[in-house]
C-alpha cells in the first residue's frame, strides 16, 4: 500500500485547535462505515433469522429421509425424539404405506418450499439493506472528496482514487451481499445442524464431522496468508490504472516528445507486475481448492466407511445412515466454500481499508467563530506581513504586505515560482496562511467561510478545465440562473462568442473531456466568460489569457475595463500590454512583493519590470520589421 495519507503537520497559529479538529473528525469518520452498517441492522438481522429458518428446514429433509426409510419401509426402527414422533404421526395418519411414503415426499416438497422462501427473504432483506448502504457510501465519499484539503488533493493520485471510489465500492459491495451472507449462512447452518446431528447419533456426527476443524482451519490460515497478496495485487492494480489514466490525460504531450515507446514499456513493466502477482494469486487459489476438495471427500469417504461398518454391525440403521450423509453434505461443501468466502472477505478488508483512509483524510476546516461577509462588502483587500510554506522548508510567500482598494485593478508580475499563484490560493482559502494577516472587506480572511468567500470572489484559475458538457452548461456553471443574453455577454466580454456562434450547435455544442475539441485559447476564454457571468465584486484571474493572441487579448482587457471601478480585479500576467492598463502593479520574486507602482513608475527604476518590458519591446520590434530574406 502506497503511503497515501500526509503527515498533518501545521505550524499556524491554530496549531493544536487544528490538530483536535483535525483528529476528532477521523475518530468520527474511522465509524462512519460500521455506523452506516448498523444503520440496517434490523435488515441484517432479518436476514440472519430468515437463514436460520431456512437452514432448520433443509435439516428436516434428511430427517424426514429417515423416518421413511427406517419406520415407513423397514419398520425396523423405533421413533426417537418429538420431531420425529411428530413427523411419523402424521405420515402414518394414513394407513397404506404407499400413501404414507407420498405423504413423506409432499413433506419434503413442502419444506424444502419453505426453506426456499427464507432463502429468497434472507437475499431480500439483505440486498435492500446492502444497496443502501453502498449508495450512502458512494454519496459520501463523493461529497467528502469535494471538502478534501487542498494539500491532501495536491498529492493525491487521481488513477487512484478513483479505483479506490469504484472498484473497491464493488468489491465492498459484493462483500455485504455475498461474503457475509454466506459466512453468516454457513455459521447459523452449522449452529442449528450440529448439536440435531449430535442428538440424533454422536458416534455418527463425530465421524461426520471428523475432518471439519481440519478444512475450517486450512481455510482460515489459507485466509491470514492470501490477504497481503490481496492487497498488493490491488496496489499494482491501482499503478496500472495510473498510468493509463495519466496517458490518456496527457496523450498528446507524449507524441509531442515521442514517448509512445517509453510510455508503451512502463506499461508493460507495471502489467507484468500485476500479471505476475495474479497469477501468484491464482496458483495459491488452485493449491487451495484441490487440497480442500480432497479433505471433503476424505470426510465423505470416512462417512460412508464408518457409518457403514456401524450399520452393518447393526448400531446404526440405514436411515439414520442415510440422514448423515445427507447432512454431512449440506454442510461440508458450504464450509469449503468459506475458504473461498474468507480469501474474498481479504479483499474486502483490503478495499475497506482504502476507501477508510479516503475518509480519513482530513477536509477543510474552519474556524468556530465564523463572520458572515455581506453581499455588498467592500471589496478591499489587505496583506499585512503574510507569509505561507507548503512544506515548512522554502516560503512560497515571505513577509507580503499590501493594500488594494475597493475597484482597484492589479496587475500581477513576477518570473515563474515567485509565488504569485500562491497569493491567489490564499485569498481564495484553497490554502491557510501561517502568519500575519489577510483582510478583506475589513474582515479577518480566515474568519470568513471558505465557501462564503469563494461565492464572492469570481476567480479563473491557471488550468481552464471544462466539463465533458456543452459550453451552455460549461459558461452557466459560474451562474445557474443566468439569463441567455448574460450569458452571451460573457461570452462576448471574453470575445469567444463569435467563435461558439461558428459552432454547427451554438451553445449547445458538446465538448469532450477536458474541452478536447477547442484549442487552448478558445478553451481559456469559455472558462474567462463562465468567471465573467459569476459578477463578484472580485475578479481574479490567473494567467488566464496566456493563450490567446495580442488583438484578442486588448479586445478583453477593454471589455474588462468598461466596468472597471465596479470590481476589484488582481490580473497575474506575463504581459507588459495588460499591465499597462492596470491601476498598479505589483512585482514579485522569490515570495517577496519587492515592487509596486504605475507602469510609468516601474519603468523609470530598473528591475525585474524594466527587464520584461525591453524583452517584450525588443520582441514586438523584431516582429514588426519586415521579413529580411
Ligand atoms: N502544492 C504545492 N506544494 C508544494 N509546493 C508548491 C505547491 N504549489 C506551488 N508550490 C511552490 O511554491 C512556490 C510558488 O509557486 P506559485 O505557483 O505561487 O508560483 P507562480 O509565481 O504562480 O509561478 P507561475 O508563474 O509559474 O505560475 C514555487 O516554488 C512552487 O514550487
């Protein structure tokens, strides 16, 4: 098993309230799967009775066998016991003997119906109870992985978690369905069997069950010892539907550097590690069935042997004999199987351990005392000496102060790693910070509900990702309610509307995974105008036009700045052109702001900002000479 889980190291300022929020929701949820079980006990239980009835039934056929042989047949034997007293009363309430062995063969009808109906009500009642059960799960395991912490999703792997959200549902599933059922079958089959058999005849129930311990032990060590196998085999399962996963995400890019070789042999190392381990698996399942068919029919053998050497030496009568070979195989075989029932329960411990870790894994967590920023908060902002590290070794923010005013526009610059995205995260509460503080509208950030202030900041992040939708419901996704013509002017704000118009079905046209039919700059500028529609007094947008050509880009920043005044926008660019345009601009380096000002301003002191504006002036003058050759 993959370390999966990190560390939770904190040092905020909430450090040890953390750790106990922290901890207190695991404890929680480590009983969230057995509180969801025994949320359907009476079902379970239900189902245990209804194979306790069933399995009390199937006893009577035998029994009923050797009424009719030893007293109807032979009248050889003596009745023994009420239920058999009871039984022959009423076979023989009929004179004829051929009347009274149709009477024992209707009884056996009968109760054979009867178990069957309890069989059908056990898997009834256990597949209600086990379908809900598995559909609260998923439920919850989906929303859980929405409030997962961002550190805990940033080092996660998606090839993964979803085997563990799917397959291990599955094979939980088939646990709760099947494995239990028959091992509780076998148990209450063999709770309710053995002390009849012993009432009836102990020298044949200890030869009937001579080798039982025998194969129960050979099946549960078999159990103890195929359980790490189980485990490692889903481990090289998950690695396999890694990488699968990552090379149809990133597909392109390995033909861009052609990889397709590289990529192919990795695949075929990990697929031949899990061949290998499965077959591993298969040939301990083979060694375990044939030796466990060879103890069953050893038992029988001893049965058969034994028993008839007491029937012959007249100790035993052939109906009694013959009831415990019926017996003996109703019983032998289910507990063979539990061999079987055991060697998948360890894989269901295997898929309950991984989806648990999956619960356990901390969400975001907030502050007791929450304060509710208003809708029409002012939408200021201020870093006072902030810094953040992900991994407490290198800041990714160092000591960052600064104040933007309501409807302010920033522009954001600064050579990559200098942790300007990191700023975003904070401001957004994808991350906490570990000191000084962030206020926005004049409220505490960290006081502020993550979700509360995710509604009111309307932020495109780096990556644009879209929906496997149409762009209707991609564009809508920022605002439910919005009106078509809002959401044309998104569109048209994010200068992407004339291109969807081309489009055979407009808005309705269907997008791949991950927009795979639009090129990169129509892709930022479908996620530009879902962030558009949202209409927060806060626009953040994180290098977000990167991949759209210069006319385009003026064409937005004018749209953007029609309403400028209206929103605070922070613009993290790479461009001198959007820069330009903004109020001030901000520069950082090494997790430090180590400049800001007007464009004018910055030019006139040298530094990183006069460095990128003669590398883009000296771009844009080779550009616009003519082509020399
Ligand atoms: N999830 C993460 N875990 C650990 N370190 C991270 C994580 N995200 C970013 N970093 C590190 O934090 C630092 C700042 O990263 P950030 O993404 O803020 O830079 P950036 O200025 O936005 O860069 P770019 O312009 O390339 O997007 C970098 O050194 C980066 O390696």
């Amino acid at each position: 098993m993959r370390a999966f889980l990190f560390s939770n190291k904190n040092p905020a300022n909430n450090k040890f309230k953390g750790f106990l929020i922290v901890n207190t929701h695991v404890e929680h949820k480590n009983r969230f799967l057995l509180n969801l079980i025994q949320q359907k006990k009476w079902y379970y239980l239900g189902s245990v009775l209804s194979v306790g009835l069933a399995s009390y039934f199937l006893y009577l056929v035998p029994t009923i066998g050797r009424i009719a042989i030893d007293q109807i047949v032979s009248d050889s034997a003596a009745v023994d016991g009420d239920l058999t007293a009871q039984l022959f009363a009423l076979f023989t309430s009929v004179h004829e003997k051929p009347e009274q062995l149709l009477m024992a063969g209707l009884a056996i009808v009968l109760v054979t119906a009867f178990a069957g109906l309890f069989m059908y009500l056990k898997d009834y009642l256990a597949a209600t109870a086990c379908e809900d059960t598995i559909q609260t799960l998923r439920n919850r395991l989906f929303e859980h992985l929405h409030k997962l912490d961002e550190r805990y999703l940033s080092k996660a792997d998606s090839g993964d978690l979803v085997q563990r959200c799917t397959s291990d549902i599955d094979t939980l599933r088939e646990f709760l369905t099947l494995q239990v059922m028959n091992i509780g079958r076998t148990v209450v089959l063999a709770l309710i069997m053995v002390p009849l058999m012993f009432m009836q005849h102990v020298w044949m129930s200890v030869l009937s069950l001579f080798l039982v311990p025998v194969v129960i032990y050979f099946a549960c060590t078999f159990y103890v010892r195929i359980r790490g196998l189980f485990q490692q085999v889903d481990d090289a399962e998950g690695e396999l539907t890694t990488i699968v996963q990552e090379n149809l995400t990133g597909i392109r890019v390995v033909r861009a550097f052609a990889r397709q070789q590289h990529e192919c042999d990795k695949f075929d190392h990990y697929n031949r590690k899990y061949s290998d381990l499965n077959y591993r698996l298969l040939c301990m399942l083979a060694n375990f069935w044939s030796t466990a068919d060879i103890l069953c029919f050893c038992q029988n053998a001893i049965l058969l042997f034994g028993g008839g050497w007491l029937v012959v030496n007249d100790y035993v009568s052939i109906g009694t004999y013959f009831a415990f070979i019926g017996y003996i195989n109703m019983l032998i075989w289910p507990i063979r199987q539990l061999g079987e029932e055991l060697s998948e329960a360890g894989k269901a411990t295997v898929a309950i351990n991984r989806i648990q870790q999956i619960l356990d894994a901390p969400e975001e967590v907030e502050q007791q005392s929450l304060v509710d920023l208003p809708d029409d908060f002012t939408a200021d902002i201020e870093f006072d000496s902030v810094s953040f590290s992900f991994d407490q070794q290198k800041p990714a923010l160092n000591n960052v102060s600064f104040k933007v005013a309501a409807g302010e526009t920033i522009a954001i610059v600064g050579p990559t790693g200098a942790g300007k995205s990191t700023l975003i995260q904070l401001l957004m509460r994808l991350q906490d910070y570990q000191q000084g503080s962030i206020t926005v509208g004049g409220i505490e950030l960290n006081r502020i509900a993550r979700q509360q202030i995710r509604q009111r900041i309307s932020t495109l992040l780096q990556e644009p990702f879209l929906f496997s939708r149409s762009l209707r419901d991609n564009i809508k996704l920022g605002h439910k309610l919005a009106t078509d013509e809002q959401m044309v002017t998104a569109a048209s704000d994010a200068s992407v509307h004339h291109t969807i118009k081309a489009f055979k079905q407009g808005y309705q046209t269907l997008i791949g995974e991950r927009g795979v039919s639009l090129s990169g700059g129509q892709k930022q500028r479908v996620t530009l105008s879902r962030t558009l529609l949202k209409k927060a007094k806060m626009l953040v947008l994180d290098d977000t036009l990167s991949a759209v050509d210069s006319d385009t880009e003026h064409k937005i920043i004018s749209a953007l700045h029609k309403k400028r005044g209206e929103q605070t926008l922070l613009i993290i660019t790479h461009r001198i052109s959007v820069c330009q345009q903004a109020d001030r601009i901000f520069v950082m380096q090494d997790g430090c702001l180590v400049d800001s000002g007007s464009h004018q301003a910055l030019l006139s002191r040298p530094g990183f900002y006069q460095q990128l504006w003669q590398i883009q002036a000296d771009q844009q003058q080779a550009a616009d000479q003519p082509n020399l050759v």
